[in-house]
C-alpha cells in the first residue's frame, strides 16, 4: 500500500476491541485486562516517535466493523491456509486490526501471550506494536531490524519503534509539539503538591515542547536545578532554573544527536553532572555526558561497554568508602539474547564518569525484568533506589510498579531488598532521596486511560511503598521525573503534558 497519512494530523484514533470475539476462540476471560494492558503498552511505545496522531484506548464493543476515526481489535480463528499470526485492514480514518489464533497451515494454535513472551511464545505487546504501524498506514519496511519488518521477531517488535519505523511515520505525519514542559512541586517532603508556574512551561516555542520523559536534578548546593528533555524531533537539550525562572543565555542544543529515551540526570554536592541518554541507532545505545561548570556546558565522558536499552537509563552518586561513585543502571538489550533482556545491568564509576566497570546484571532475589527505562536514586551513604515497571512472565505480575533497594560493593550494585506496590504503569516510575526526611520519593504514570501521576514514599530497606496519591489535574504524556533540592526542602516533579 505504501506509507500514507490516512488520518489528519491532530486526530487521536479510538481503539475498541471485541472481547467478545477473544473468548469465542477460547481465550479466558482473565486475559481482558492484560491483553488491552498489551495495547496501551504498545501505543505508548509509538508515542515516542513523537508525531501528530496518536491511538488511544476508548472502549469494549461487540461491534465487528471500526467506525470513523476507530480501530477495531479483534480475533479471528485463522487467516486461510497462510502462518500470518495478525492482519490490519484500513481505509480512510478506520482500521480493523485482527489477531488469528491458529496457524491456517496446520490449524494449531499460535502459542500467543499478553505479558513478556518467553522463547517460543509469541508476545502480543510485539505483535500490537507491528500493527498498529499498519493502523498509521505504514507498509512493511525493508530493514530487517525494523518494528515493521514483516516476519514475527521478539525483539524488532516488542521494543520498537527503531530508527527506520520512526522515520517512516514521521515522513508522513508532523511533528506532535503541544507537550509543555509541565511541573508539580512539594514543600513539606510530599505530603501536599500544587502545580507550579514557570517560564518554560509559558514558553511558546517548539524547542520548549517535548514527546518523550525528561530529566531533573539539583546541582550541587547552588540551589539550582538541571532540567533536560528532547524536542519533538528528539534533540536533547537542558537548561539550568530555580524552578519557576529559566536561564537562557547560551541555550544549545545536542543537534547532531537523536535521543530516543531519556535523559537522565545526576549531580554530587559539588556541583559535577552526568547526563544520559539512548541514541537512536538499532541496539539502543546509551550516551553519557559530563558537565564541570554546573550546568553551563557539557562534554562526552565515558560510556560503559556493550551498554544498550530499550527505555531511560537511571543514574545515580553516593559514597563508598569515602569515594565518590557514580552508578549507571539500564534495563538490558541484546537482539541475540531473549532471556537476558529486560533484565537490569549497572556500572560503576570512581572516576566522574571517565571509565565504568563492566557491565553486570544486578543480582536479585527474582528474575525481574524492566517494561521501559528504570529510574536510580541515591543517598550519601551508599543506599539507592532503583525503579521500574515489572514485565512480568504473567498476567498478574505485567506492569506492577517494583523497586530494588540497593547498595555499591566494589564495582557492582547488589540488591539488598525489593520495594513492592500494587499499582502498575505502563513506563518508567521516577525516585529521588529527601534527605530531610530520610525518605524515597516515587512517581508514577498510572496505568488508566486518563495517565495521571501519583506519588508515595518509603524508607530504605522497607518492604512496601506507602498507598500512592494521585496529583489533582496531572494528565501526563510522559513518564515523570522527580529531584529534591540539596538547599531547601522542595521536591519537583517534572513532566511532559498539553
């Protein structure tokens, strides 16, 4: 068919699914949630390609025919006598997207699964994402690394959209650039939060605008805050603010960069910064940079080796042993390697990010595996934090909210206990450290149609987060991003939202 633009820039499709046609090919009841869970998993994930149409779960329909401005999920038993697991139909402004349970060859069903497919199991997530490139109107892709290559693949699938997906869609749609810059703020340690005025969210420009998470930290003692995010068209970019106020002068830019997830950012009370953030090649690798001057420039400090992710990368400083370390975490990706990712490696730095030991996978008391990014949070006594959103092997573990509380031994992270809450996001959770309180702060993106955040709180080494508030009017686009001033006792929460 080609690549064509089928729908008008601003719409926001609506997705129903016929349960209904689920459950007459013999698929329980109990997968309702998780697999609409699978849809919204992978429409976000279409999200940060950042353009002018984006899907949107609406509703269950015993309907068999999408109306305008729909897309209409179903199951069928097969398609004829071919091995296609999955069809998208389209005309103008619907598309009827269509899950075959058998393989029409020889008639046995696809050993499909809503959650994190093991070796073996096709992973629906993967198999929505492939698709619903179909509902933009995008045609198989002639790279074989591609969510829209034509053959079933976990990891093409699953993680995408890569490089050549997101240029295709965005040949053909605009860019999405109604994403302010948006912050909430704290002043008695997360017990009450209210939306926060500031110039970058009055700034009328498209580099104020962004699709993807951002990053915060303090620095140093000054009182001041880093804030990094992407534009629409995923440069990375940062500017230095009190919070409400914006530094502009020599506001750069990272034009020759393409930042697909991220940026993370983290300071040490002298102010020295590190930043990271994944290119935009097929492996997902991560870069690092380092700022000497609070904020004012940056230059690439070192990268660990083989480090690639598919979501934001988390980073943190503490000390270990009266010496500064640095700890860059990341939700691991290897195209040749099912099992291992998803699974959380970090390193370690003694020397601002010059050299990272080798990569290891932190140790833990479950098989956990990450749906995004992570996030890292420390305190200054060598206690962290490290959050994400649990790709679980099963329908009732996908997308729980988990947190690893962690320590550095040498030049690895251990865990030495788990975070455990009941709530589920479909990105990254944000922590940070109140060392006012002696506290870890979490945020998340909830898992609901209207994505607002939440908040809780927990001490090092506790076993549960404490019962999440919801932000009044917090509907976010983004995963958030949370820092906690080393002068004073504000905590910000950042995030991206219209």
């Amino acid at each position: 068919m080609g690549d064509q633009a089928y729908w008008n820039a601003g719409d926001r499709p609506r997705i129903f699914i016929n349960w209904q046609s689920f459950t007459a090919q013999g698929i329980s009841n109990d997968w309702q949630g998780p697999v609409t869970d699978a849809v919204l998993n992978a429409y976000t994930r279409w999200q940060n390609a950042g353009v002018d149409c984006r899907f949107q779960f609406w509703n269950y329909t015993d309907r068999t025919e999408p109306q305008d401005g729909e897309i209409l999920v179903s199951m069928n038993e097969r398609h004829f006598d071919t091995t296609r697991v999955a069809s998208t139909f389209t005309s103008w402004r619907k598309a009827s997207l269509v899950i075959h349970r058998k393989n029409g060859a020889d008639l046995t069903p696809w050993p499909l699964v809503p959650f994190n497919a093991a070796p073996g199991q096709i992973d629906l997530q993967g198999v929505f994402q492939h698709e619903l490139g179909h509902c933009f109107w995008l045609d198989h892709s002639a790279g074989d690394q591609d969510t829209m290559w034509g053959d079933y693949g976990y990891h093409r699938y699953r993680f995408g959209p890569w490089e050549g997906d997101v240029a295709k869609v965005k040949a053909i749609y605009r860019d999405f650039d109604r994403n302010r810059l948006r912050e909430f703020r704290s002043v008695d340690g997360g017990g009450s939060w209210f939306a926060q005025g500031t110039q970058i969210t009055d700034y009328n420009n498209y580099q104020a605008r962004t699709c993807l998470t951002p990053g915060v930290t303090s620095i140093g003692t000054s009182g001041l805050y880093a804030l990094g995010w992407s534009h629409p068209n995923r440069i990375p970019t940062w500017l230095r603010t009190d919070g409400v106020n914006f530094l502009f002068n020599g506001w750069v830019y990272y034009g020759g960069e393409r930042s697909v997830h991220g940026p993370a950012l983290a300071d040490e009370p002298g102010g020295l910064m590190l930043m990271a953030w994944v290119h935009n090649d097929d492996n997902g690798s991560i870069r690092v940079v380092r700022s000497t001057n609070q904020g004012q420039s940056w230059a690439w400090a070192g990268t660990p080796a083989g480090a690639t992710t598919f979501g934001t990368p988390g980073l943190a400083s503490t000390v270990v042993n009266g010496r500064r370390a640095w700890v860059l975490a990341w939700a691991h990706f290897d195209r040749a390697d099912h099992p291992g990712t998803g699974r959380i490696r970090a390193s370690v730095s003694y020397d601002d990010g010059w050299s990272w030991s080798a990569p290891a996978v932190v140790p833990t008391s479950y098989d956990y595996k990450s749906l995004a990014g992570i996030s890292l949070a420390a305190a200054p006594d060598n206690r962290l934090v490290l959050g994400f959103s649990w790709a679980g092997p099963g329908i009732t573990s996908m997308n729980l909210v988990r947190s690893l509380d962690c320590e550095v031994s040498g030049d690895r992270l251990v865990q030495r206990g788990t975070g455990y809450s009941n709530d589920r996001t479909r990105t990254q959770p944000a922590v940070t450290y109140d060392p006012g309180r002696n506290l870890f702060h979490l945020s998340f993106r909830e898992q609901n149609f209207l994505t607002s955040l939440r908040v809780a709180q927990k001490e090092w080494l506790k076993t549960s987060w404490s019962t999440a508030q919801q932000l009044p009017n917090s509907t976010s686009s983004t995963a958030p991003a949370l820092a906690h001033s080393r002068v004073g006792n504000n905590l910000l929460l950042w995030y991206g939202g219209e």
